[in-house]
C-alpha cells in the first residue's frame, strides 16, 4: 500500500465511530514530529499539532492501527514500518519552513514545503490554492523551479527578477532540484498556514500519481 493510501486510511472513519476531526496534513505532520523526534509524548504532540488531546488520541488510535507507531511509558515511537513510511515522506515532501510575507502571500504566516519532482501535476497552481483554502488556510501560492529559478505556474512570472530577495531565500532554504515545487500556505496563524501547505501538497502528490 502507498504512502498516500495509508495517510487516507488514517485519516478514515472507523466503524462505528465518529469521523475524526483531523485531516491528512495532521498525520503527515504527526508522522514528522515522531519521526524527527524519534519519540515523543501525548501532551507535546497534541500541542505541535494543534489539536485537542481527544482528537490527537483518535488519530494516535488510527496509526497505530495501521502498524505505524506503538507506544511505551516514555513516549511514541515509530514501529519499523512507519520508519520506512517516514523516509517515503520525506522522500516526496520536505519539512515546513517559514518564509517572509511577500507579494505572493495572502496571511501573516506562511510557511512552505517542497514537493519533489512534480512539476508536470502542477497546472495553473489554483488547484492547490482551493484545497488550501478549502482546509481553512487563507491560500496558497505555488512555484516551480525549473531552468535554475523560481516561477508561478504557466511561466508568468520569474520570482529571481521580480522578487529576488524571497526567491533567493526560497533557494537556500529548499536547495530545489529541477522540476520541484514549492507551495507557500497562507494564513492567520502557522498552524492554518502549515495545513494549507501539506494539504495543497498531498493533492499535488496524488495528481502526480
């Protein structure tokens, strides 16, 4: 089963209880906290994701029924198998980063994420503005890095001419490869902002597949 496929099955209702009130992006960045921390708690963990310690033991219900993690009295851990689901993740997605406001920003937080090599699922970026919105960030700006700079899709606008102080930060922080992308979400604080991001990303990965 692909990664994609397990973070929606997470993220799926199980019978016969309630649909759970946390998307893909929180158990994508469920999966990056415990992987990058190697082991962390409950508490800690609910306050990074921003959710209410109910709605987090939902979701820690759901991996570790997917054999994703498992848990001891000093913390959650990755189980071997969501060790390699991790190294999938961060195969396809970078981790978040803050950027600057700029003109190409709608919030007073935005943070970005790169997604490899998935350049030609990108069409003219308002896709993954609406699921960003959709998930209640303020939007999202999506760029392409090819022929070694920074452009909004459809090569309207070259980001290293028009703005080269973000695009040359963008660079350093993402050192991006050819044909990958980075989508900036947008909103009112880094929480919305973060989701808008990885959930614009995941529809972005599913596109590419």
């Amino acid at each position: 089963m692909s990664l994609l496929d397990i973070i929606e099955r997470v993220t799926s209702k199980i019978a016969p209880g309630p649909t759970p009130s946390f998307n893909e992006a929180h158990v994508v960045k469920a999966l990056e906290l415990i992987g990058d921390c190697e082991r962390i708690g409950r508490i800690r963990l609910s306050r990074e994701l921003g959710l209410g310690e109910g709605t987090t033991r939902t979701l820690l219900k759901h991996l570790k029924n997917e054999g994703i993690t498992s848990s001891s009295r000093s913390g959650i851990l990755l189980s071997e198998n969501g060790k390699k689901l991790f190294s999938e993740l961060r195969s396809k997605l970078s981790a978040s980063k803050e950027v600057p406001s700029s003109p190409l920003t709608f919030g007073s937080c935005n943070i970005a994420v790169l997604v490899r090599n998935s350049a030609k699922a990108v069409g003219s970026g308002m896709e993954q503005r609406d699921v960003a919105i959709k998930s209640g960030a303020s939007g999202a700006t999506t760029l392409i890095f090819s022929s070694n700079k920074l452009t909004l899709p459809m090569g309207e606008e070259n980001i290293a001419e028009s703005m080269p102080e973000l695009h040359d930060k963008l660079v350093t922080q993402f050192s991006p490869e050819e044909n990958d992308v980075i989508i900036v979400g947008c909103g009112e604080s880094k929480d919305k902002a973060e989701v808008g991001a990885k959930m614009a990303a995941i529809k972005l990965l599913k596109n590419k597949n």
